[in-house]
C-alpha cells in the first residue's frame, strides 16, 4: 500500500477523534504511517544500503502485479501479531497507546485489503516466531 494512502485514512481519523482526544490523536499517524518504518530497517538487513530513497523505490516496485512475491517471507517487525498484542494490551492502560493501535489497526487494514485483492493472499509473515522457526528449519 502506497504511504500517501496511510497518510490520507491516518489523517481522517485524526480529525474523527481530535475532538474526544486532542494533540494524542496525532499517534494515530504514528501507527498508521510510521510503522513502515520497519520496510526499511528489512531493507538494510537484505542489501546492506541504507538509502531511504532506494528503499522506497524497491518495494514501490514490488507492488507491481508481476514482481510482488519477490517480498515473499520477509520479516516485518510492526506488522506482526506479536506487536499488535503488545499494543492492544498497552492501549488498555493508556490513551496514547489507543490512538497509536487505531492507526495501526487502520495500516493493518489497509494493507491487507492491498494484498488480498492485489496480491491474493499475504507476503509477509504474520509471526516473528514464525519467521524464526520458518528460517531456522531452511538453514538445517
């Protein structure tokens, strides 16, 4: 999913709960846009490099029809089932970390409607644990 798609839902719903929730529904840009964060963290860990703007243009190209498995089985630490709990269970105990799981539950929602009807199915892995075991038993 392109990061203006984000930045426009992100936004939306900061102007839905500015009013209850004042300056902490900016967090919701943070959940929403800012967790793609980790595509670049994966793309330094794979190449090496760490130019945001060849980063950028990697996984833009990636989401052509033609080349989007090339991302198949990469680790995408924020999009994971492990930090969506973690957040949940913090957005319970703080209104901060509410705003940043509605932006995130939002980046989340996005980005499987993009690889379900794009992709017809998901590319990244759901699971840090998974990831782990799934790259442990390849290397043996």
């Amino acid at each position: 999913m392109k990061i203006w798609v984000h930045f426009l839902v992100s936004s939306a719903l900061v102007g839905i709960f500015f009013p209850a929730y004042g300056w902490r529904a900016l967090l919701i840009i943070a959940g929403g846009v800012l967790i793609d964060i980790d595509h670049y963290f994966w793309y330094i860990y794979k190449f090496k490099k760490f130019s945001l703007i060849d980063c950028y243009n990697y996984f833009i190209d990636g989401m052509d029809k033609s080349r989007i498995m090339k991302n198949a089985g990469i680790l995408l630490v924020f999009h994971t089932i492990e930090v969506l709990v973690l957040v949940i269970l913090l957005s319970f105990y703080s209104k901060l970390a509410l705003m940043f799981t509605i932006g995130l539950l939002s980046h989340y929602l996005l980005d499987g409607i993009f690889l379900c009807t794009v992709a017809k199915r998901f590319i990244a892995n759901p699971s840090i644990l998974n990831w782990i075991v799934r790259n442990k038993i390849q290397k043996v």
